[in-house]
C-alpha cells in the first residue's frame, strides 16, 4: 500500500513537472523593423534653434516611416485626363497610428548639413501591444 502511494504521488510531481514547464513562453527572438529619418535645418533663423528642429524632424520622419512599414499607408489618388493628356496628378497618402517603444539606433549630422536618425523597433513588441 505504502509503495502504490509513493508511486502515485511520484506520478503526480512529474506530471506538474511537466505541465508547469511546458506552459512556459519561450521569449521570442527579435525581430527588428528600421527607419531613417532626416531633419534639414532652415536658413536664415537662429542655428541652435534650426539645429533642434532639424533633429526633431529626423525623428519624425523616422517614427512615421516606422508607423507605415508596421501598419501601412492609406493612399488617396486623383487624376484628369483632356484630349488624352494627362491634365492633373494629385497623390495623397495618410498613416495614423502610434509608435512606441523605438529606439536610437545611430543620429548624427552628414556631409550635406541635413540631421540624420535610424531607428529601430522589435515587431513582435508591437504586436503584443495591438493585441
């Protein structure tokens, strides 16, 4: 009787065991989505000011790159046609949405005076947050 106990209750720790380990999530690996985004000072104002409006720029430009390539980009087109030319071309493309969670990959001023950021973002972050 003492030996169908232990034998039983032996069964039942390995079965929680078991059960208790393969419940467990195995983190996934990263999968990153990036972005350039470049910000150009105006001429003419005060540097240090055109200077942060330009980095703030790059980041913007990043963001919304990073918002399009995860979400998509809605696109509005109209054209007009006369004598089987074309008159009028007018293409208009939205996105709306939120980022969060990006981060810094590189920034930094190039040759041509224009303020560059890359960006980057681990997908499957972003979708746990849709979820």
């Amino acid at each position: 009787m003492m030996k169908q106990q232990r034998l039983i209750l032996l069964l039942i720790a390995i079965g929680l065991i078991i059960l208790i380990t393969g419940c467990q999530r195995q983190p996934a690996v990263p999968n990153y989505v990036y972005a350039t985004g470049i910000g150009v000072p105006a001429e003419g104002g005060n540097p240090a000011q055109e200077k942060a409006k330009a980095k703030r720029a790059a980041r913007l430009d990043a963001e919304r790159q990073l918002l399009e390539s995860l979400k998509g980009m809605a696109i509005d087109s109209t054209s007009s046609v006369q004598d089987f030319m074309l008159r009028n071309d007018r293409i208009n493309s939205s996105v709306r949405g939120l980022i969060r969670g990006s981060e810094v990959v590189r920034e930094g001023w190039n040759e041509d005076g224009a303020y560059e950021m890359e960006l980057k973002i681990d997908f499957n972050k972003v979708k746990m947050l849709v979820r």
